[in-house]
C-alpha cells in the first residue's frame, strides 16, 4: 500500500559480488549461507553500512537445502548489519534477484522502506541429495507407530531400491526435457547455426576478459575462499576451440549446442544495493542509475507453442510499451546468456516481421540491437550462472556502465527462467 503521496524514485547505489567458480571446484564445501553472507558483506563494508537498519534483504537460491528454509534472514544475521534488518526467501528460478530487485524497488517507490538489498546466490557443489518417496514414507511410518513393534515393521519393507539417491534435475517436470534439449529445439525453430552461437560465445570470453584486465570488476567482486576472479573467464579463447567441442543436447548433425556456448554450472553469488533518493544522499553514498521498470512473463512451453527460454522475448515487448520506448532507445543491452543460442533465437524473434505480428501484436518488427552494444563485458557464458545470482550480478553491472558514460541513458536487463518464464528491466542513469 502506498505510504506517502507520491511514487518515489528507486536508487541504484551499487553492488558486490564473490567471483564465480565453476561447480565442484573453489566453493565445493561452501553452502548458500556462506556464500550469500560474503556477497552481502561485501555490500556492507563497501557502502559503509556496519550496523545499519535496512528496509529489507530480499534474496533466493534455487538449489536449496530444507535446512535452508529461513536463507536469507540467517545470512543477514551472519552479516555486520543491524540485527534488526528483516530478510524475506523468493524463487523465481534464473529471474531470482531480479525479481528480487524490482520487489525491492516497488516497496522503496510506494514508500514502505527506504532502503533494501536485492541478492541471489547458488549453489551446485552442494545440492540436496534425497532418497526415493518411498523410504520417505516408510521412515514417518516407524516415526508415527504406537509401539516398539509398530515402529520396527516399517523397516521389514526395507529394499536396495530405498537406497539409491535422487539427485536434483535441470529437467522440465512438463516436458521432461532439459533446459539444455529445450534450447536445442529453439535453435533448430529459429535456425541459429552452431558457427553464430560460437561466434557470440567467443565475444563473451573476450569481452568479460579484457573487463577483468581493465579493472571494470575490482569494485564489484570481493574475494572468497581464495578465489579472486570469476574462473570461467577463458581470454585464450579462439573460435577454433569453440569449433572442436562435441555437443552436448543433440548428439546428431543437428546438434549445435556445446559445453562452449552454454553456461557452465556455476557456484556464487551477488548483491545489489537500492535505496530512495533521499536515503542515499544523506548517506553520502553514490547513485549510479535508477530502477525505473520491470516486467516478467511466461509461455506456454507445454505443447510446444513456445520456446522454454522465449518469455524475454514477450516480457520486453511489453515493457517498452510501459515505458513508451522503442528496443533502439538504449545504450546497453544485458541479455544473460543461459546458452549463446537463447540470446540469438530473441534477439531474432525481435526481428522477425512474422512473430512481430502473430505473436507480438505488432505491425512491424520490434527491431535489431546493436551487438556492440550487448554484452559489453561478458556476460554468462563466459562469466558463469549460479542460477539466482545472475539478475543481481546484471543489475549492479549495468548500474555502473551507465554511470561511467556520461552520454549514456538508459539500459536494458533480460533474464530467462525455467517453467517459460522471463524477468526484465530497464535501468537509467543517474
């Protein structure tokens, strides 16, 4: 409910993040809480918030621990805020801290805080591992029995079967496909070659590299458990590698996915600091850009109508109309990686006259994006994707690309998510 007399702006002040690291490698022993309480530390000791009271910390990871059901709360607690500062759990698969970020903005706007951080962290090197239903079931029974008797006869049921473990899956519950197959059938609908996704793939590398070596990220990534730098980073990259890797979805010609122009599976985390005006400036503390909109969507993936990963593609449209802008009207385009091939299959829905009109309602195409313009220091192929951090890690990037272009106005976020849907944002400077 609105608190005050009028929609407040929404400050970008700025983020931190821990590097990185491929799964199984620096943070193999690390959980979510830990690597969720050093992004926002980071936050707190670079912004000088010891001891501050926050609005609210909003947060989510995706592979999560039942142990885990009050995250975001125990990892403020492990922080030097306020005590007193309150932390609320929330998934929306890859969209998690965006998401997480334009919950926060809606409650800085309507004036029901001042001031929140919006973070996402992941984990793969420490997903739950359970065992089937059935132990599951047989356990509570013994747990529920009366007597000795009744609790000793559950286990007379006991198989070898109760005993293999159910890892997490990346697959679709609808269609049992992987996000990984999903993408590949985009490709083929859209006609995305292997040679393109390379292409962009390589861009990736190269770009987010040579941020690296210009100092872009010192500001934005504290060290964790050793680790300095995200370690996906390849800037001895060369199409021909790309070229060599067998794919990895479609083993047949067809196939044009491959282990170089996809994500990685990634551990880390990241966290994004926004405030009113007001509460910025009293503080001293910097405003890179405003959170001006947001928008998600979702497909129907089901019966094939749609693309998993082509809700970006509906949830951008709309929000230009929101906004009264065209695609062309930004200076920066960040669109997160899952697969090289999910950018290029929106990126030509947009320039398609076809989808433009049947499924956009448009009379002509939304219109193409400068590649110069995309990406500009890497993005998830080559930087890595702990699936709920990644709309954090854009946010606080894009807030300080447009505060280092003084000629820049405005950028755009677009994040796609398992279950068919998309997140999306534009962001302005300050």
């Amino acid at each position: 409910m609105l608190v005050g007399t009028q929609i407040r702006k929404v400050a970008i002040v700025g983020g931190s993040r821990i590097p990185f690291a491929r799964a199984h490698g620096a943070y193999a022993r690390l959980g979510n809480q830990q690597m969720l309480t050093a992004a926002l530390q980071g936050v707190v000791e670079r912004f000088g918030l010891e001891r501050a009271l926050l609005g609210e910390v909003a947060a989510g990871a995706v592979m999560k621990h039942s142990r885990d059901f009050n995250l975001v709360r125990e990892s403020v607690l492990g922080t030097t805020l306020d005590p007193r500062t309150p932390g609320v759990d929330l998934q929306r698969a890859c969209g998690t801290s965006l998401e997480a970020a334009i919950l926060i903005a809606n409650k800085i706007a309507l004036g029901q805080i001042d001031s929140g951080i919006a973070a996402g962290v992941d984990t793969v090197s420490d997903t739950p591992i359970v065992y089937p239903r059935s132990y599951q079931q047989l356990l509570l029974r013994a747990y529920r029995a009366r007597s000795a008797l009744g609790r000793l006869q559950p286990f007379l049921g006991l198989r070898p079967k109760h005993f293999v473990p159910q890892f997490p899956s990346a697959n679709e519950p609808r269609t049992r496909l992987s996000m990984g197959q999903s993408c590949e059938l985009m490709a083929q609908r859209w006609q995305i070659t292997r040679a393109a996704q390379d292409a962009l793939a390589f861009e990736s590398h190269k770009r987010a590299a040579s941020a690296w070596e210009r100092g872009f990220f010192d500001d934005l990534v504290v060290p964790c458990n050793g680790l300095e730098r995200d370690d996906n980073v390849r800037a001895d990259v060369s199409l021909a590698k790309l070229g060599s890797l067998r794919t990895s979805f479609e083993r047949s010609d067809r196939g044009t996915l491959t282990a170089g122009n996809s994500t990685p599976l990634t551990d880390g985390a990241s966290a994004v600091l926004l405030a009113s005006e007001s509460w910025a400036r009293a503080r001293g503390l910097p405003i890179l850009a405003w959170l001006r909109f947001g928008k998600a969507a979702a497909v129907d993936f089901t019966n094939a109508e749609e693309g998993l990963l082509m809700a970006p593609a509906y949830a951008v449209p709309a929000m230009l109309r929101d906004a009264e802008l065209e695609l062309g009207d930004f200076d920066f385009y960040e669109i997160h990686e899952a697969f090289a091939a999910q950018v290029l299959c929106t990126l030509a829905a947009w320039e398609s006259p076809q989808f433009c009109r049947e499924r956009l309602g448009l009379e002509a195409p939304l219109g193409a994006i400068e590649r110069a313009k995309l990406n500009v220091v890497g993005s998830s192929v080559a930087i890595g994707h702990p699936f709920a951090a990644t709309g954090a890690r854009i946010v606080a990037t894009l807030a300080k690309l447009l505060a280092e272009h003084p000629k820049s106005k405005r950028g755009l976020v677009s994040v796609c998510t398992a279950g068919g849907m998309g997140v999306t944002a534009i962001l302005e400077r300050a």
